[in-house]
C-alpha cells in the first residue's frame, strides 16, 4: 500500500468517521458547542442537519467522547426500528438490562432511569443518527417520549442527526407538534476552499507525515472544485490520489492526477464552480499572484 511508500503511520484519508482525524472549522466548532450547551439546557428536541459525507457521524463521535462524566448518551445510528426496540436500544446504552418487548414496562424503566439522572443533576440525551429516514410513526413516538419532563425541565434530551431531507420531513402538517417542540437547529456547513489545505494538511500530519506540499496548489483547487467542500468526498479523492502518485512513482500530487481520479469516480465540477468568486478565494490564497485563469481550470 502507498502508506509504506509515502512514510505514513496509518492511511490518512479512510473514509470511516474518526475522532482523532476530526478537523474543527469554525462551523463545526459553532455546532458541537450549541449542542453541548443546549443538552445541559434541557432544551428537548434539537435537530443537526447536514449533506451525506459532511462529519456529523464524526461529530456525534467526537461529542461522545468528549461528554463529561454527567452526560450520559445513548447512540441510535439506524432509526428503522419499532418504538420497543429503539427503547431496548437505548436502555441497553444507558446500561439498563431488560428482557420485555412491552412498550410500556420499556418506558416505564426509561423514564425511572431518567429521573434518577435529574436528581443526581445528570443529563440524559438520545441520540438518532439517519433521522430522515425514520418513520413518522416513530418520530411520533419520539416526540411522546419528550413527554417526561419535570415542571421545569425536560428529562431527555432527543437529537434528530439527518440531511436536509430530515428538514422537509419536519415540515410536513402530520408532524407539525414535533416540529413545534424543536428548540434548537444546527447545521454543518462544507469546507471552504481555504479551509481544505488546511484540512488535507491536518489528516496528513496525523498520519505522521509534514510535508505541506504533497498537494500542489492546483490539486487543492480542483478538489474543492469536484468535493463542492464535502470531507467524505475529499478523503476519497485524495486516497485514490495518493494511490495513483504511488502507481506512477511521483512523491506529489498533481492537478492532472486529481482530474484523472474525478473521471475515476464519476465526479463533475459543478457550474457555479467555474465562476469569479471561487476564483478570487484562489488567487487571494495564492497570494495575490495575477495570472488569468483559463476556461479548462
């Protein structure tokens, strides 16, 4: 493998979410702290949206393993499930063994569990990864679950992870008193073009090599251009780049190698991509160097 070849400790760019490889932009960091700050809110129903491939799965993982010690989550990463087994799921998370499928011996345990965490001044969230792809019958379900409260605060906290098909699924009239009882909207924006240097370089150093200049300038460009900005897209483009520099013997990555891969992968630049201002971000983290940019770049 190219790891070898190029010096790595590990593969830089697998696709997998990883915590240790998590690069904080500021939309990011904007994101994990009002979702931190709200859980210990009691805020209830918060909704985290974003494309396939943006890090809210890394993110998720990251929250989780930075939650201090009065945080306790449960993590539901595929919510196609009836509403007595998602409470199996999260009670077996929150390290409480049943054996009943009964729905309503199920909450009754969740919400003891629960109330036991509000006296202790504990904070209990539910996590639901994939949220768009719930049934509303579920997302019902979910929202009689935000049901145990106090008279001051909610016990649970319930967070909806989606993309931006989970907006439009809460929109729809049969869900509107779910929609009512979201307190909190969080959304992942896509890397900049001048952020993706900067990401490339972080995964790389993680990976225990230092050399900024593995990625030429134009590379970086042209996987902004075919990534739009998305790390899943960037870590693939850039794996099977390096994989390809290894194949020709080259120790740098080249524009034309990264147009060779988007053929690969079947990625095309979008229009809007080939306009003025994408073209002033560059030349501007070029450094100001004046040259006229041609219709092929």
């Amino acid at each position: 493998m190219y790891d070898k070849y190029f010096g790595f400790k590990d593969l830089p760019f697998r696709i997998i979410p990883e915590p240790r490889y998590f690069y904080s932009t500021p939309s990011y960091q904007n994101a994990y702290t009002r979702l931190r700050l709200a859980i210990r809110a009691r805020s209830g129903f918060i909704v985290l949206t974003g494309e396939a491939g943006i890090g809210k799965s890394t993110l998720l993982k990251v929250f989780m393993g930075r939650a201090e010690a009065d945080v306790h989550a449960a993590f539901i990463f595929n919510p196609n499930l009836t509403i007595s087994e998602l409470l199996r799921f999260v009670l077996k998370d929150f390290g409480i063994a049943v054996s009943t499928d009964d729905k309503f011996i199920l909450m009754d345990k969740l919400h003891a569990y629960l109330i036991q965490q509000f006296e202790n001044d504990h904070f209990a969230t539910l996590l639901i990864d994939e949220a768009q792809t719930a049934s509303d019958r579920l997302l019902e379900e979910l929202r009689l679950l935000s049901n145990f409260e106090t008279d001051t605060a909610k016990l649970i906290q319930i967070v909806l992870i989606g993309q931006p098909d989970l907006v439009r699924t809460l929109d729809r009239p049969e869900l509107r008193q779910l929609k009512q009882r979201i307190t909190v909207r969080l959304s992942l924006a896509p890397l900049r073009l001048d952020e993706i240097p900067k990401y490339i370089d972080f995964r790389l150093k993680m990976a225990g090599c230092d050399d900024k200049g593995m990625f030429d300038r134009k590379a970086v460009h042209r996987i902004f251009r075919y990534s739009r900005g998305v790390p899943r897209l960037i870590n693939n483009i850039c794996d099977n780049a390096l994989l390809l520099a290894f194949t020709v013997s080259e120790s740098k990555v080249s524009s034309a190698m990264i147009d060779q891969v988007a053929r690969d992968l079947q990625l095309t630049a979008p229009a809007h991509l080939f306009g003025v201002a994408p073209f002033i971000a560059y030349r501007s983290w070029l450094g100001g160097v004046n040259f006229k940019p041609k219709s092929s770049v």
